[in-house]
C-alpha cells in the first residue's frame, strides 16, 4: 500500500490545516477508562503530535512514534517525546499499557498490526483506535452536492483497509470495551478549507499522478468561491476501545 502524508509540505500542511479535536475525543473515550492513569503509553503514527498532547493527561511515560522525519520535527518543537518508527518497529519500543493510533490503522496491514501490538502490549493494555472523517456541511446543500458529485468523483479516496472489515472483536485475546461515533462542529474560511482538503490522501494521490498542488488548490478555489460555507461542518469521528488480555494470563 503507499505511503501517504511522508512528501515535502505533507507535515507543515497537516499542522495548520487538520483540525485539533482529538482532545474532544479522547475525553469521550476517557469515560470508558473509568479514571485510569497509565505508566506507559504510545501513540503509533503521531504525526504533528496532535493525537500525542491528549495522552500527556493520561499516561506518565508518552511517546509517539512516525515515519515521517517532517511531521516528527514539528511534534519535537512542541515539546513531545517521539521517535521514527512505524507500527511494525512498535515491540522494539518496550511493552505498554496504553497504545493509541489516530486515523492510521486502515493505512496497516491488519494482521501484522495486531500482532505488533499484541507484542508491545502488557498484559490488559487498552488500544484506542479512532478516525475523524469529513462529512460535508451542516447546512449548506450546495457545498454537499458539490462535495458528493464533484469532489469525491475527481478525487476518490485511495484504497486502504476497512476497520470495519478487521473484525478485532472475535479476536480471543481481545475485548472491546466500547465505540462509538457522532460528529464534532468545525468552521473553515475557504482558504483554510481548500488547505485541509490538502491534507487529504484523496489529493495526495492525485498529485502522485503529476497534478501539483497548487493547479488543484486553484481549482477548488474556483469550484468553492461561489458556494456559501458559512456555518459549521461536520466532522464525524468513530472509535474503538480494546482490551488484551493475553491467552495465557486468562488461564492463570
């Protein structure tokens, strides 16, 4: 599968434009844990450090891991722990009792991510595994016609594993504690708009295929200064909370 969000710009792009909800979420995802506090924890595919600094609250050792040398730079100028690495390099970072992963496990390959993380897991560790995806606006009909018939069609998403398709839960050594999804309300001006849209792997792959940056910036400009997206979009999350608990410790 390629590799997205690693080509020059991809981190600086991702910092400014990506939304920081994911302290929104994982305060969500926090009612499930029940008050706990952990001693070491990881947040697998960090990027600028966004899905990091919620775990600062949570965890006394947190580290992040990436591949990517320019999103890992940014995250470091904030001040937080990380390391290059990706999800198959995860047992070589220690064991852990909390490991979370922010719209990146369907870019993995599910078997082996399970088993990495089993492998860097303590024995009941929870993994969080949640994903944030945009959903149109909340009131502009003509913005989410535009988004379903024009943009998705120009520039369809790449393929990438379905979580839904992962079945974890019938996985013996794994119990979900919870999910859930919704939407959380974000405004954009257009400018910031067409920068997250940017940040997409819909885009990343059409400029994989010769488009640049700025033809397809100019062009969605175009497309959009005639739309009124005033008002607050929809920006649905999903999650999943899992619990392992290795085989052998169960039969103690």
């Amino acid at each position: 599968m390629a590799q997205y969000f690693t080509e020059v710009g991809a981190g600086e792009r991702y910092d400014q434009y990506r939304p920081k909800t994911h302290q929104a979420v994982v305060q969500k995802m926090q009612q499930h844990l029940k008050g706990r506090h952990f001693e070491r924890v990881v947040d697998v595919a960090c990027g600028t450090g966004d899905s990091t600094v919620p775990l600062l609250a949570i965890g006394e050792e947190v580290i992040g891991i990436d591949s990517s040398d320019e999103m890992l730079a940014i995250a470091q100028n904030r001040g937080l722990s990380v390391r290059k690495a990706d999800y198959t390099d995860l047992p070589q970072q220690g064991r852990f009792d909390l490991i979370s992963t922010c719209m990146a496990f369907h870019w993995f390959n599910g078997l082996r991510a399970v088993a990495s993380y089993k492998a860097a897991s303590n024995p009941g560790a929870f993994w969080l595994i949640y994903n944030f995806a945009f959903a149109g606006h909340t009131t502009s009909e003509a913005f989410n016609h535009w988004l379903r018939e024009e943009y998705f069609k120009r520039y369809p998403s790449p393929p990438r594993n379905r979580f839904e398709d992962m079945t974890l839960a019938d996985d013996e050594e794994l119990s979900v504690i919870a999910n859930e999804s919704g939407w959380l309300p974000v405004e954009f001006t257009l400018e910031s708009l067409i920068g997250y849209l940017s940040t997409q792997s819909n885009i990343g792959e059409a400029a994989r295929k010769g488009r640049t940056l700025d033809a397809i910036a100019s062009d969605l400009c175009k497309e959009l200064s005639g739309i009124d997206i005033t008002g607050a979009f929809k920006y649905a999350y999903s999650y999943e909370i899992l619990e392992y608990v290795a085989i052998n410790k169960r039969l103690l």
